[in-house]
C-alpha cells in the first residue's frame, strides 16, 4: 500500500461511517465490504436480502461481521422507505420511489439522502453513467457546483512542489467538454476535496496553452470566465490562470510570465485541465514518462459523497477510494 493511502487509511479509521454497497452479488465488493470492516475504516451498509447475500459470502470465505442490510427486494420495506422519503422530500413521489428503490444503486442513494447511511460505493458492476445518473437524480448536487467532475492525486517521483511530490488534477474522467459554468464547478468542488481528504489550503491553476493573455482564442475566454465565477461563488478559494503548466508549477518560471502577484502561480497544488482530452492526455502522460501514481479518481460534485469504482479495480484500490469516502462523509457531517 502508498504512503498516502496508508495515511488515508490512518485518518478514515479516527471517524468511521457508513459505507452503502449495492453490487452485493459481486465478490471482490463483498470482500472489500469486510476488509472494511476488519481495518476499521467504516461500517458496511448491504443493500438487497440477507440471506442471499451471507450464502455468497459463506461461499467466498467471507465473514459479514458488522454488516448492516436493507432488502430492497422486500415490498414492505420499499413501501417504508417511500413513505419515508415522501414525508421528507417533494422531489419524487411515494410511488416513484417504491419503483426505483427496486435497483440496488437507486436504493443506496435513498439510504444516503434519508442519512441512513453516509455514503455510497458504487461502480464495480454498473457503469460509470449508471452511477451518475442514479446520484443526479437522487442525491443532487453541491451548492455552487453544476456538473460532476473528477479528480485524482498525482504522486510524482522527483517532482518538488508545495505538497512535496504530490498535486490535484482534474478532471480526468467525467466531463467531455466543459464551458465556463461547468469549468468553475470543477475548480471549486477540486479545492474542496483536496482540502477535505489531504488538509491543503487550495491553491487551483486554470491551465490553458496562454498565459495571462500571451494568447487569444475563444476557447481561452472561457477559462477567464470560469475564473471570475469562482471568485464570485467562492471569494475563498485561491484561483488563477490562465497559465501555462510551467507558469502554473515552476516558480522561476512563473516569475518571467505572469506580469502580477498570484497566490497560484508557480505553486498550484491543484491542476484544472480546460477539457477531458487534455485531462486525460495530461495524467497518461505523467504516468508514462514520469512514472507517476494517479490515485482515485474522486468523484466529486455531488451534495453527498459517492464513489465510482474503476471495473477492473482490486480490492485494496477500492479500500483506498472507500478510505477516500469515509474521510469525506466525516467532514461533511
């Protein structure tokens, strides 16, 4: 196990919480479900029937010691949790919950929005936009934010920064083509999350191939844009751009070519990619060549916190993304 997932582990285990699974047909999640369990990083909430549920466990040579269950495969208890939710919430009716609460991810978002449980952990069997949409709909989104996003942990030998040889990158995995709204959500959601799971005081770079106007192109206007929204929305959060990777990195650099003071320049600690190519390009880059680590990605934005677990994920990758979670529901309570 990383360092950083090692100290991740460490701080999950001072405030556990409640972690929902819904792919409890799944082995690896019910593996993952005890070893959260055993490490004492939360408390496994199961969704679907018990019994079956403990005879695949059995079968794997998995304990469920200190698992919790709700059977949503059980009408009345559907029918509870409607009325429930009805009472709570205007959203959806009495009857479009006892229908959807029939998918196990829909019910673990439900669970999550009636403070049932803390979290949810999804995405080994359903896919990336299964887990979007059910989260969306359900749990919607954090104030000020209006479009999911990722980010992931760069762990990069050599490199010196503020945070040593780690920074935030985002987003990587989620958003295609974002325009200045959706550009703004991520910066302000990626500061909060490296505040949230690693104790930083955000410092977030916009990067573009400009910087401070050493280009023009519409594209580079809606960076700027993006920019003066998080001022706008979050005074609190340090963002600047648009620069340069190395004008955002290298202080030296950022010394010749950004002409004014900046709390980011030359010492960003989270990196905001301007669409998914360069996101995606960026991190595969530093992972090739630079031999670096990309943990998560954190699935972010999102008024609750959820994760999405890679498919091909193991189950120590998953415990560290729970790890991730468990952090994260203890500061939003």
């Amino acid at each position: 196990m990383s360092n950083l997932v090692t100290e991740l582990t460490e701080r999950a285990k001072q405030n556990p919480k409640r972690v929902a699974f819904p792919e409890t047909t799944n082995q690896d999640i019910l593996k993952t479900a005890e070893q959260v369990y055993v490490r004492k990083i939360g408390y496994p909430v199961l969704v679907g029937n018990q019994e079956a549920i403990e005879a695949l466990a059995k079968e794997q040579g998995v304990s469920t010691e200190g698992f919790t269950y709700y059977d949503n495969t059980n009408e009345e208890f559907r029918a509870e949790l409607a009325k429930e939710y009805a009472g709570k919430f205007s959203d959806i009716s009495e009857k479009g919950i006892m229908r959807k609460s029939k998918d196990p991810v829909n019910c673990a978002m439900i669970l999550l929005k009636l403070g049932k449980t803390d979290a949810v952990a999804a995405g080994k069997d359903y896919s990336t936009g299964d887990v979007l949409i059910s989260a969306q709909s359900i749990v919607g989104m954090q104030e000020g934010v209006e479009s999911v996003s990722s980010l992931g942990i760069a762990d990069v030998p050599g490199f010196e920064g503020p945070e040593g040889q780690y920074f935030g990158i985002a987003d990587c995995a989620i958003t295609a083509q974002p325009d200045a709204r959706d550009l703004a959500g991520i910066a302000i959601a990626s500061a909060d999350t490296v505040k949230t799971l690693l104790g930083w005081e955000p410092r977030v770079a916009m990067l573009a191939f400009s910087t401070c106007g050493s280009a023009e192109h519409e594209s580079i206007d809606v960076i700027r844009e993006a920019i003066q929204l998080v001022h706008e929305r979050r005074p609190d959060i340090k963002v600047d751009g648009e620069f340069q990777l190395d004008s955002a990195l290298i202080p030296k650099v950022a010394a010749k070519k950004v002409p004014r003071e900046s709390d980011v320049a030359g010492k960003a600690n989270v990196l905001i990619f301007p669409n998914l190519h360069a996101g995606n390009i960026g991190v595969k880059l530093i992972q090739i060549f630079g031999h670096a680590n990309a943990y998560g990605p954190v699935l972010q934005g999102f008024a609750l916190p959820v994760c999405d677990f890679s498919r091909s994920a193991p189950v120590e990758e998953m415990l560290g993304n729970v790890a991730m979670l468990v952090i994260r529901a203890g500061a939003a309570k």
